[in-house]
C-alpha cells in the first residue's frame, strides 16, 4: 500500500533532515497553524530567498512537495517523482540561474538585466451600475521583462507572463502528519491518513480558467508561459506541441525532481492556447453501467462520509 506524504518541509528533503530539523520544522507548522491568521515567525524559504533574500516561508505547514511513501516503521519512499504543493517550490536557484533567468535566456537570448514583477493586474471589476469600477480582480503571477524598458513609452517593452501551478491534494489533512513529527522526530513516518493529488481540480478547475482569462495576453502579442511538474503534465490530456516559439501562445515549462530533490528542467514545449486549455480539461464520461454500479456501491456499503438518509 502506497500513501503521499511529506517529501520537502521547509525547503528540505525530509529523509535528510536530522530528527533536530524535524522537530523544528514541526513546531514551526504547528505554531503558524494555532496562531490562524496572525502566524508565528516562520523559517526563511530557500526558493522565495531567491529573489528576495530573506523572504520567509508563506505556505501554512511549510509542506514544499509531496511523495509516495510505502508502509512501514520507518516508512520508505517510493521510486516515483514527487509533485509540487506549493508555487514558490518552482523558485529554485539552479545552475547559477533563478526560474525567471532561465526564461529570459531560453526564449529572448538575454543574459543580464532581467526584472521580475510579482501579481500585477490585468482585470478589473465593473458592475451593471457602475459602482466598483477600477477594483482589481485578477493578477498575473509573475512578469518577467527580459531587458530594462526605456523611459521613452514610444518604446515596446517586451515581457511576458508567468504562471507557476502546483498540484492541490485532496483527502487527509497533513496536521496529524505533522503531529506524529513533533512527537517521534527520528524517523520518516508513514502518511497516517489517504490523500491523493488532485491533478482535475489543479488543471481543469483552477489552471484552465486561469488560462482562458488570461487569453488577453495573447490578444497584446505576448505569451504565457506556464510552469508546471513532471506529474501534473503527465496528467494532462494529449498536447499537440512545436519548437516554433514565435507562433506559440503557450510555453510549457516541465520540471522534475532529480535524486537530489533538485528542479531539473525536462522539457520545454510550445503551444496554442486553446489546444491547452482542452488538455487540461480532458476528460470523458463513464458509461451508465459504470455509474450505477458505483451508485450501488455506495448505498449498499453505508459510506458515511457519502451516504445520508433523506
């Protein structure tokens, strides 16, 4: 029997981490957590710092990825790339170069002088009578402008958007995980509850719509650029992809965890926006018979957390 739990906490790899850093990432992630919407002080993140030095984690547990585990005391990873649970993980510093360095080198040629601008807006609301008008409602998650903008606004800046999806998980929560670490430091613990990655609600649910309002960006001749892990892209539908970068909407950065649980850039793809979006939501129907048997199951097993008397 397999179960996902914790692979990277505070930037790093669990089954590297002495007992004293488990213990204190978990008082950490239990700290944070009592204290709700006033979080204690947190450890720095290792990939936010990569930008902003000294930027502290902001993801509440401090949990960066997830791996399958098999059962046992101590418990054992499995040989299966782990995925990302939370955005900022894709910040590594690698190979003398940030995520958005990369970007600029690979697709504009441009070693030097790139800036990065963090969730700026493209949306704003408007109502039927017009009051709320100019409020934002949406942002973009990264812009990476390859060369410094000229002071002339006759000038054509070149830039273009970046978003960085990790995969939501569905199931267990990750505290009783975190409660067996600051109870028992000294081992890898196997995942005490059943969570699985949500790859549809990660793709089809919340990158998709994403995608589709943020067509815009297309419609300014600039593309998006989307970051996503070897896991969640193996999840995706089938992509009809090219190497022309200049008629490509979409450019799919795929990474994957290396034995070191270092980001490696696996592949760089080149596609349309709506053959995307249509990858991320692929998905078909189960025939009736599938669907009744399932509805069957349920009644006559009495789930609980499924089944309720009218």
């Amino acid at each position: 029997m397999a179960g996902w739990g914790i692979a990277e906490w505070y930037g790093q790899d669990i089954l590297t981490m002495t007992p004293e850093e488990r213990l204190s990432a978990a008082n950490s992630a239990i700290a944070a957590g009592t204290e709700g919407m006033r979080p204690a002080p947190q450890p720095e993140c290792p990939f936010l710092s990569s930008l902003r030095p000294g930027s502290v984690c902001n993801k509440l547990g401090g949990v960066c990825s997830l791996r399958q585990y098999a059962n046992g005391d101590p418990a054992t990873p499995l040989d299966a790339q782990p995925t990302t649970s939370c955005p900022n993980r894709f910040l590594e510093f690698r190979n003398d170069e940030t995520l958005f360095s990369y970007i600029a080198r690979v697709l504009f040629g441009v070693s030097s002088g790139t800036k990065v601008i963090k969730e700026i807006p493209f949306l704003e609301k408007e109502t039927v009578n017009g009051e709320g008008r100019g409020a934002k409602a949406g942002r973009i998650d990264w812009i990476v402008v390859p060369t410094p903008p000229s002071q002339d606004d006759a000038f054509e800046m070149p830039w273009v958007a970046v978003e960085t999806q990790a995969v939501y998980f569905s199931g267990a929560s990750m505290w009783p995980d975190i409660e067996a670490y600051r109870a028992d430091p000294s081992k890898v613990h196997y995942p005490s509850g059943i969570r699985r990655p949500d790859f549809r609600s990660s793709g089809a649910k919340r990158l998709a719509p994403q995608l589709s309002a943020k067509g815009l960006m297309n419609r300014w001749g600039r593309k998006i650029v989307v970051v996503v892990d070897e896991a969640f892209f193996a999840e995706m539908g089938a992509l009809s992809v090219t190497t022309d970068f200049d008629n490509s909407e979409i450019v799919w950065i795929v990474v994957r965890f290396d034995t070191n649980m270092a980001l490696q850039v696996e592949a760089l793809h080149f596609a349309e926006l709506l053959p995307s979006i249509a990858a991320l939501q692929a998905a078909k129907p189960v025939n009736r018979a599938t669907f009744e048997a399932n509805l069957r199951r349920a009644i006559v097993n009495g789930k609980s957390a499924q089944v309720f008397d009218a």
